[in-house]
C-alpha cells in the first residue's frame, strides 16, 4: 500500500475518533510521518501509537498530535515556540498551520536529525535550538502559544513569562498522584487561567541538556 493510502486511513481513524478541525485533518494526510523514524521502523508510521525516537524518547501517537495541532489551530497564533522537538513531526504539522515556529530540544542528536528533515522537506519558516526548553527562547519572545511535548510537573514561570497578553499554552502537566493532563493555560495580564483537559501520556521534560 502507499504511503498515501496509508496516511488517509490514518486520518479516517482521527476523524471517527473526533478530530474536527480540516486544516489539521489536511496537514496530516500531507505530512510524511514514516521520514520521522528510523527505516526498522518506518513501516509502522500511520499505526495509531507511540513509537521510539532512540535516546529514550518517543514520536507521539497520532492521536495526539492531531488533537494538540487542533488546541493550537483553534487558537489562531502566528508565533509558536514548541518544546520538545524530537523527531521534529510535530514541528512540520506546526510550520505548515502558523505563520513561523521555534523550537527547543534538549537531546543534541535529536535536534541534528530534526534539522536535517526539516531542511529536506522544505521547512523554511522554522527555527531550532539546542537549550533546555525551561528556559523558552527570550530572543524570540513573547509567542502567541507554547506547546509543550513533553510533561512538566510544574510549568516554569520563564516559559509563562514568554507568552503574550491573551497567549496560550498547551501542556501535558502532572498532578500530584502522576496522573498526567493536557492542560490549556490563557494568560490575562499577569494572571494565568488552567483549565485540565483530557488524560494524557508523555516523556518528562527534564532539566539541562545532553550533547
Ligand atoms: N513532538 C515530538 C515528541 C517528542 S518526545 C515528536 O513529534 O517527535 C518529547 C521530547 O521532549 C523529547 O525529544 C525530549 O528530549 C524533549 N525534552 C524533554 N525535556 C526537554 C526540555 N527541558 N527542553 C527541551 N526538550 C525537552
């Protein structure tokens, strides 16, 4: 079967699952996920689940990213910064539904690999950044929505300081039994409203960086 083919199944599931937005429906009919992993694994790309990046990370289930590509669709910004790049298929999705992302991601050789398929796909309106993601990306600051890939126990008050007035930020947050929630958070002036969604499960974000 083609990868087309393939994919459009995929997006039949997300739509039967409840994914409703058109453009994200679109996006990721279009997107090729099998360039995001590794070859051994590439024939289980448009499977509905997680698989492994290497260096203990994961690619998310489709599911998921769709439903993330929605919460950040229906809040219409132009600037994003994501955390969290990883195999960089979710940055695609974003830098073909906002105007320019910047994304962060902790694990050098994840990044490297991240740049070099966005460079062959044609991505020209992203920008990618070796750093701990707790830290958001100043000089680009403030963006219009923060998505976070990977789940915080606290969300860094650096990171919500980056958001402009009215911004959004999405992130899988845990709780204090480690039940993880993807939570939308809106800042209104220098007040910040949560509001839990649904459960979710994700790779922590972690502090520092590896080389
Ligand atoms: N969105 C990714 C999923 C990546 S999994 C994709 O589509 O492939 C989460 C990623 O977050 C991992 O690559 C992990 O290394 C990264 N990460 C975890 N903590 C981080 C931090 N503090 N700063 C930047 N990246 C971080």
């Amino acid at each position: 079967m083609t990868s087309q083919r393939t994919r459009n199944r995929m997006v039949e599931r997300l739509a039967a699952a409840g994914v409703r937005h058109s453009e994200v429906l679109e996006v990721m009919a279009t997107t090729p996920r099998h360039l995001f992993l590794d070859e051994a694994l590439s024939h289980r790309a448009y499977e509905d689940t997680s698989l492994p990046l290497g260096l203990g990370q994961t690619l998310s289930q489709p599911w998921i990213v769709a439903r993330m590509s929605e919460l950040v669709a229906l809040a219409e910004p132009q600037r994003v910064l994501e955390i969290g790049t990883g195999s960089g298929y979710q940055t695609l999705i974003l830098s073909r539904l906002v105007e320019r992302v910047w994304s962060v991601e902790r694990i050098a050789a994840l990044k490297a690999r991240a740049e070099q398929r966005l460079a062959r796909l044609g991505a020209t309106n992203v920008y990618l950044r070796h750093a701990d993601g707790g830290l958001g990306w100043p000089q680009a600051a403030p963006f219009d929505l923060i998505l976070l890939t990977a789940c915080a126990n606290h969300l860094p008050a650096t990171l919500l300081s980056q958001l402009r007035d009215n911004g959004v930020l999405i992130a899988p947050v845990e709780d204090e039994s480690g039940r993880q929630w993807l939570t939308r958070v809106r800042r209104r002036g220098q007040v910040f409203d949560h509001q839990r969604l649904e459960e979710v499960r994700f790779v922590p974000l972690l502090e520092g960086v590896i080389r």
